[in-house]
C-alpha cells in the first residue's frame, strides 16, 4: 500500500517534534543519527514545524558559539502527544525509521 507524500510529511513532522519533547533527539545531528534523514530533510522539517502550530525554538548554550544549544517544543498546538506516543511504532514504520 503505498502512503502520501502529505501523510509522510505530517507524520514526520510529528516523529520530529516527539523526539525533541521526548528529549532523545534536541539538535540537527541528533535528529539525523536518531532517524537516517539527512540534513537538509532535517533542517526543513524543523522549519515547517511551524505549520501545524507546533513552536519548536532553539535555545542557545549559555556562553557557546556557533549555533551551540538545542530545540524545544514550547508549545503543541491543536497536536496531542500522548497520540504520537502512543502509534509511535507505527509511525516509525510507516516512514521506515529504526
């Protein structure tokens, strides 16, 4: 059964918030180590999270350069999730993440 480009995105962007929430993964290498995507998907996806009125911010290391510092979800919006962890498994299978 092959899955939309729009489910895929939403429920990436969703596995993405989830795992800055959860805290298992709060920078881009992080994302990427934890999921396979490449950068620029990470990047990108951490942009549009925005667009389900997800507010995801970065939060700069005290004293660090260059970006030093990691996100966090400050707000979930109309998004539940204790939904995400709950169908977590079949979100992660639906988008082929370990």
């Amino acid at each position: 059964m092959e899955v939309s480009k729009t489910k895929t995105s939403f429920y990436r962007r969703l596995y993405v918030a989830w795992l800055i929430h959860s805290g298992a993964a709060t920078s881009v290498p992080a994302l990427m180590e934890a999921t396979g995507m490449p950068r620029r998907t990470a990047q990108d996806t951490l942009a549009a999270l925005g667009e389900l009125d997800i507010l995801c911010e970065f939060q700069q290391e005290a004293g660090e350069r260059n970006n030093a510092g990691h996100y966090q979800i400050r707000d979930w919006g109309a998004i539940n999730p204790q939904w995400i962890s709950a169908n977590l498994n079949a979100i992660k299978t639906l988008l082929g993440y370990p």
